[in-house]
C-alpha cells in the first residue's frame, strides 16, 4: 500500500488536469462511438449458442421455403360473413396488397374453395372458385370455412368471428447468403478449423451482414408502421392486432431503446434525488453524477466500438453501470467525511490521497467479486446471457478506473473550506437498532436465518423452468394482444415441425401402372392426360402412394388430438380434403397422381409444396403449439411425441426430426438448470477464494460467505414457492445479486479487522462499524434496491421480475450483512478470543 500511495501521490495527484483532461478526450471519442451502438431482438437471441437444432432447423426451412411474413388479426363488430365486413376486408387486403414491399396477401377472400359446391376430383384444375367468384355459394363457403381441415383454426377462428390475412415479406436473398456463409465460417472458427485466410474473410461477412441487417431493420420498421396506420383507418369496426416474428423483433427493439431511456433517466433521477437526502450538498450530488454518466457513456461508446449488441437480456447495462459506479463514489464519500471529521486541519491533498489509499483495496476486491459474479455468466449456453456476462466485466471495470480518476482529481481542486461537514442523522438510526439487535438477539437472527434457509431449500427444489413466451409481455402491448388472439382462435403461436423421412427400400415408388383400362380409369378419362408430363413429373406424382398416405395421416391424426397442439399441416390435411371429394372414400395410387397431376398450382403450393420433398422422400408436417396452454409442458411434450412416434406407430427412430422454434426455445429453457448451478457454483468458488486471498482465514471466508448464500437462496427459494419460473433475465439473479451483494461482507470484515485492533472488543467494534462502514452500506444498498425496482416500469414482464427479485435479494443481504454477518464474527470469534489479545496487548 505504501508503494501505491507514492505511485498515485506522485503521478495521479500531482497532476489533476492533465489527468481530467486525458480522461475528458478519452470519453470524448468513446462518446463519438457511441453512435454505433446497436441492439438486438431475433429469434437468435432465444437460443443456446451452437444448437445443433438450430442447423438443421435452417435445412429444414432451405428445403420448403419458409419465408417472413406477418399476420394481421381481423374481428368485426357485426357478422363477419356480411357484405359490410367483406368490403372492408377486401379494402383492407387491396390497401395491404398496394404496397410495393409486399409480396402477396393471403385472406379468406381469395384461397380457393373446392366445396362451395363441391366439384369431381378430375374436374379440380377447372372449377377453383374463391369467395369473390360470382358463381361461389356463399353460404356453402361459409360452411365450408367452418369444417375445412385447412383454412379451420388457421384462417378464421371456430367461432368464425376472426379471420387473419397473411402478409407474406418478399424473400432476401442476400441476408441469407450473408447468413449461411457467416454461419459456415463461425463453425469452422468453433472446430479450429479455419485458416487464416478465412478468418479474416469471416470478419469481412460479418461486417456484411451487419449491415446488411440493420438496413433491413430500419426498412422493415418502417414497413410495419405503414401497415398500423392501414390498420388504425379500420379501427372503429373491427378489433385487429399485428402479429410476426418480424413484428415482435421490430416491438422488442423499441421496447429494448424504451428501457434504456427510462432505466438510465430514472435511475440517474433517483440517484440524485437520494444524494441531496443523503449528503445535503452540491459537490456530492455533481461528483458522482459525473462519475455514474461518464462511466455510462463510456461503457456504450465500447459497445459501439466492439460490435457487442444489447439485447432484451442487457437492456438494464446502464442501469447496472450507474448503480455500480454510485456504490463505488458513496463509499468514497463517506471515507472521506470521516478523515476530514477526525483530522479537520489535514490539507485537501492528504484528505484526498488517504481516502483513495483506504478504499482501494476493499473497493478493488468489491469489484472483482461483483466481476466474478458477472464472469459466471460466460459458462452459460445461452449467447445473450454470455454476451452479457462479459459486457459487465467490462462494464464494472470501467467504473472503478473512471471514478478513482475521476473523483479524487475532481475533489483536489475544490476548495477544502467549502467542504463543510455537514451532519446528518440519515440511516444512523436505522444501523443502530441493527447494531442492538445483534448484540441482543444473536442466536435468535442465526436461528431465523438456519430456517428461512431451509425452507428456501424447499423452494428452490420446485424450481421450474416452464413458462410462456406470450407471459413476457404486458397485456397492454400489442404483443401480447396479438399472440393471444392467434394463440387461442388461430391455432396456436410457437411453430414446430416434425419430419418424417420414408425408408427408400420400404417405401419406393409405386410399380408403373398397367396399361389395362378397369370400369374406374374410365370414369376419369384413361391416362392419355399424362403424356403430356415428362418423366420427372411422373416419377414426383408415383411418389404418391397409398402406403406412405396411411402412414402420413396416422401420424397427423396422432398429433392432431394432442391438447397442448393447435393447428397440424401436413400432406394430410391435403389428403382430407381430396377424400372429402371423393366422397368419403380412401384414396388410391392412381387417385393421388391424379391429384397431384391435376391440381392447381397455386393450390398445390398451400396444400402440398410447404410439406412434402419428393426429392429427401421426407414430409414435414407443420405444427403450432398452444403457448398459453396452462398443461403445457414443453420437454415433455418432445418427449412424449419422439417416444409414441417410435414406439406406438412403429417409426424407426432415425427416420423421425423434432424441429422449429418450440425445440429450440426448449432446449434453452432445459440448459437454465444446468447454467444456474454452474453460475452460482462458480461464483461461490471464486468468491472463496477471494476471501482466502483477502483475509487469510478459512474462518472469515466461511462467515463471509454465508450471508450472501442466504440471500440468493432466499429469492431463488421465493420463485420457487410463488411458481415463478426461471427464464432468460431471472437465470441471471444468482450470480448478480451474490457478486454485487458481496460488496457490503467485504467492506464489513475489512472495517470490523482494522477497527478491532483499537480495542480487541468485539461488541465494541461492532458498534462502531455500523455507524461508519454501516451507513455507506446502507446507503448504497439503499441506492441499488431503489435503482433495480425502476425496471418495473418496463414491457417486458422478465425484466421486471429480474428489477423486483434483485432488489429482494440486495434488501435481504444488506439485512444479512448488519445482522447475521456481524453476529456470526461475534459468535465464532475469529480474530481470536478477547482475553487473549488482551493478555497480548498488556504484554
């Protein structure tokens, strides 16, 4: 420490402008950069960082087209088959279908109708009627669109008074070349297989990409706005919400950019407000202000400068930085008023250069802790969280260089006469019935604690992981509105596919047919129709067998009556519709190439191409999951599913793909478990080894870690007996509160080694640090309680719980830290009994 105090006297104090003035150009140009600063909301941000699921997710999509589109919810106030409701429908669709970035609108206007009336098989390709063909009977339609297996629960409700239009996006090519070539080289950067040729040709694709997509960002929301203000003219007639994975990215982004407004202005707002209370004066309040909006900003110019995106899982960084930064210039504070209160004739250098010289220590190892607690995140499997992870070590380290140059250079050049000390009873009254009741009622606070962290063991035992995704957002956003609408009468939310590949030898094509004409051929007019076809189109229309059809409609029968299972699409709900046609009857070989011969192409592009590749000899079958199902279970489900399918309709195992955003948002929610005792653990290692380091005493750092074992175990126990879920924000609350939480033991143990060698007594001791290190820890406690409640005030319902639980866990350790860490250094003496040093002192 000696050589510190020469070191920072000698080159950090000597010189306080040109210090600031260094530190002023360096904020400066990462304030420039903070122009660069970007954010983050797709899909990818929902999943484990490299999920094999995720790859074979994208084949499945490259195979059938899956392309963006959006969903606009429409529900009039009158009968929605009336020819008001039809004109505004078709209004509303024209209006949709004239903007130039459209590529088509998709509505109950004009899908075709094969049963209004119904037409013969072999009359199919010429009698496709939709409801605006003037011939179409408009009550069979509507019949029609009740019982339809297609068009039921996915293009209008059961109740038949809501119907969706479907605005399908014109594919990007060039995002997804950007994004399989970056993908193919980030693959082969995590086998160490790239060379450095390609490495550099991976920065060059990725910098593409980036910009590439936020080009697309800023156009697509521009592009959602003009359809809300389509929608906004409809209105007063009918009720209509937007729904997406494009809307909900566009959403998220603005609720993410919402957040950091009011997380960084409110809490800034309340942290100034809780200075002028505290320290009733000017200085306190502009000095850690500079110090906390400084730090921010530089913070942010780095994010712009490395490319780190904020997602909806960083989006309270800001806040993070100014709370950590405040706790770090309170206890400056403090330190500082009581040297100047114990030695008011020393000149402002030495008070200065004392205040640094005593805190840096307990300040550095405070930080490391909370960096320790941050670092755990990295070892998770989910790339926002680990993204996180390492944005607040940066971030906290940060703050402790910007206020520790920041501050004392600041301070030096005030004029130590108007540093009056002013006295102030805020929080002493508080530390001192603390201070009592620990002297009083000790082995009542150790027995309190052992059970209420047993039955927070029990809480943590019903930890569940189940949650849903529609529950992130407030019911007041157009989110949540949407989703539940599409949720219940559209046939579910979260898409998930099966696929089914056929076993070639088992299930090849059908043997040619015999040129022998039956009573049956006649009737639909032989084959001479198909010479026309070439050879391909033949062998694709044999593919068609009865066999693979019994199969297929087994297993879309079997999924269909599943609870938790919206709407099924497959080439079953073709196979529905054609033996509806055919009177009821099963379809055989010739029927199906018949079918798929005749067919319309752009009915053949609904109802067969999204779900069969003749060329893999694979189906898909498209599913959507009933997110707000309360049995859902989602692991189970998979379960389930992947076990009946093998098992009970024989499937050969190989041969059958679970897929699609329910596997890959699955696979995340099973890894929190995993994660959470991987990141709790971690700390809890780091941290004990810190202690070891800082104390030297396999006693202190026992008793130091222990209160803030129950405060974490507290809250995780109080998710658990509540049911509220672990998801993507509240994984992270174990090992934040325990790396900030720490802060306080330290300061404690560290204020309560140097105090004790005054008189050897403990109670003594005690008492004094609860009216010194006692009310810096309470008053940034105070802060970082206050500051994390202020997420409450965001959309999104995990950023809330994560502000509400932090602030639980920082209430119940600062609690913890004046009572119980206090009571167990009292009860198992560990810097030796009194009457010793005592005896050693006399000596």
């Amino acid at each position: 420490m000696q050589k510190f105090r020469t070191f920072f006297d000698k080159f950090i104090l000597s010189y306080p402008k040109v210090i600031l003035a260094c530190l002023f150009i360096v904020i400066c140009f990462l304030g420039y950069k903070a122009k660069d600063f970007k954010l983050d909301a797709s899909a990818e941000t929902l999943v484990l960082e490299n999920d094999e699921a995720l790859n074979y997710a994208r084949v499945v999509s490259s195979i059938y087209g899956e392309g963006d589109y959006l969903v606009i919810t429409y529900a009039p106030e009158g009968n929605l088959f009336s020819e008001r409701s039809l004109k505004n429908l078709t209004k509303l669709r024209d209006e949709l279908k004239a903007l130039n970035w459209v590529e088509s609108v998709v509505s109950m206007l004009d899908v075709p109708l094969l049963e209004s009336p119904g037409v013969p098989i072999k009359e199919i390709a010429g009698n496709i009627q939709t409801l605006e063909s003037e011939s179409v009977d408009k009550e069979l339609a509507k019949i029609e669109f009740q019982k339809s297996p297609l068009y039921q629960s996915l293009l209008i409700s059961r109740d038949m008074k809501t119907t969706a239009l479907l605005i399908n996006l014109p594919p990007d090519k060039v995002y997804g070349d950007l994004l399989n070539q970056r993908n193919y080289l980030r693959e082969k950067d995590r086998r160490g297989e790239l060379s450095p040729k390609e490495s550099a040709e991976l920065k060059k694709v990725a910098i593409k990409f980036a910009q590439h997509r936020d080009k697309k960002r800023q156009e697509r929301h521009q592009n959602i706005a003009d359809i809300r203000k389509i929608m906004d003219q409809y209105r007063d007639n009918a009720e209509l919400f937007l729904g997406g994975v494009s809307m909900i990215a566009d959403d998220m982004i603005s609720f993410i950019k919402n957040d950091l407004k009011i997380f960084g202005v409110g809490v800034l707002i309340f942290l100034i407000f809780t200075l002028r209370i505290i320290f009733k004066q000017k200085r306190w309040i502009v000095l850690p202000v500079l110090c906390c909006g400084f730090s921010a900003l530089c913070m942010i110019g780095i994010l712009g400068l490395s490319g780190w995106e904020v997602t909806v899982i960083s989006s309270n960084f800001i806040s993070l930085q100014l709370i950590i930064s405040m706790a770090i210039t309170i206890h400056l504070i403090v330190r500082y008023r009581e040297i100047l209160q114990s030695k008011p004739d020393a000149d402002q250098r030495e008070l200065v250069l004392d205040t640094v010289c005593l805190m840096i220590k307990p300040c550095l190892y405070a930080g490391l802790t909370t960096v320790a607690g941050f670092g755990s995140l990295v070892l998770c499997d989910i790339l926002p969280i680990i993204t996180f992870g390492w944005m607040m070590i940066v971030g906290v380290t940060v703050s402790l260089i910007v206020t520790f140059l920041l501050f004392p250079n600041v301070l030096i050049l005030m004029n130590k006469k108007e540093n009056r000390q002013v006295k102030s009873d805020f929080g002493f009254s508080f530390t001192s019935i603390l201070a009592r009741l620990t002297e009083t009622r000790g082995n009542m606070i150790m027995t309190i604690s052992c059970l209420l962290f047993a039955v927070s063991l029990i809480g943590i035992a019903r930890l569940d992981v189940e949650n849903c995704f529609i529950d992130y957002f407030k019911e007041s956003t157009e989110i949540y509105q949407g989703m539940k609408v599409i949720d219940q009468n559209l046939g579910g939310t979260t898409p998930f596919d099966v696929i089914l590949e056929f076993d070639e030898e088992k299930n090849g094509y059908a043997e040619p047919i015999s040129d022998t004409k039956t009573e049956e051929d006649e009737e639909f007019g032989g084959f001479d129709e198909f010479e026309e076809f070439d050879d391909t189109d033949k062998s694709d229309k044999y593919w068609f067998t009865s066999d693979k059809m019994a199969l297929i409609m087994k297993v879309h029968n079997y999924l269909e009556n599943l609870p938790e299972i919206g709407k099924v699409l497959s080439l079953g709900t073709m196979l529905k519709i054609a033996e509806k046609l055919n009177y009821g009857k099963p379809l055989d070989n010739f029927k199906l190439a018949l079918i798929y011969s005749e067919i319309p192409e752009e009915f053949k592009n609904i109802v067969i191409t999204p779900y069969v590749s003749v060329e893999h000899n694979q189906v898909r079958f498209s599913i959507r999951i009933i997110d707000s199902e309360k049995s859902l279970k989602r692991n189970e489900l998979l379960k389930k599913i992947r076990y009946d399918l093998t098992h009970r309709l024989g499937l050969k195992k190989e041969r059958v793909h679970l897929s699609g955003m329910l596997v890959l948002y699955n696979n995340m929610l099973q890894s929190l478990f995993s994660s959470q005792i991987l990141t709790i653990g971690t700390v809890v290692l780091v941290l004990m080894c810190m202690f070891l380091i800082l104390f030297r005493s396999v006693k202190i750092a026992l008793i130091a870690i222990f209160p803030n074992l129950l405060s974490i175990a507290t809250v995780l126990g109080f998710m658990g007996l509540l049911n509220i879920p672990l998801d993507m924000m509240t994984i992270t609350i174990a090992a934040i509160s325990i790396g900030i939480a720490v802060d306080d033991t330290i300061h404690y143990i560290h204020r309560f080694i140097q105090e004790f060698k005054k008189d050897r007594s403990y109670i003594s001791t005690l008492y004094r640090c609860h009216k010194s290190i006692g009310n810096a820890m309470y008053y940034t406690s105070l802060t970082i309680i206050i500051g994390f409640s202020i997420l409450c005030m965001s959309n999104f319902i995990p950023s809330i719980y994560f502000g509400l639980l932090t602030s639980l866990a920082m209430s119940i350790a600062l609690i913890a830290a004046l009572t119980l860490l206090p009571q167990l250094i009292v009860f198992f003496k560990p810097l030796g009994s009194e009457e010793k040093r005592n005896n050693e002192q006399r000596i």
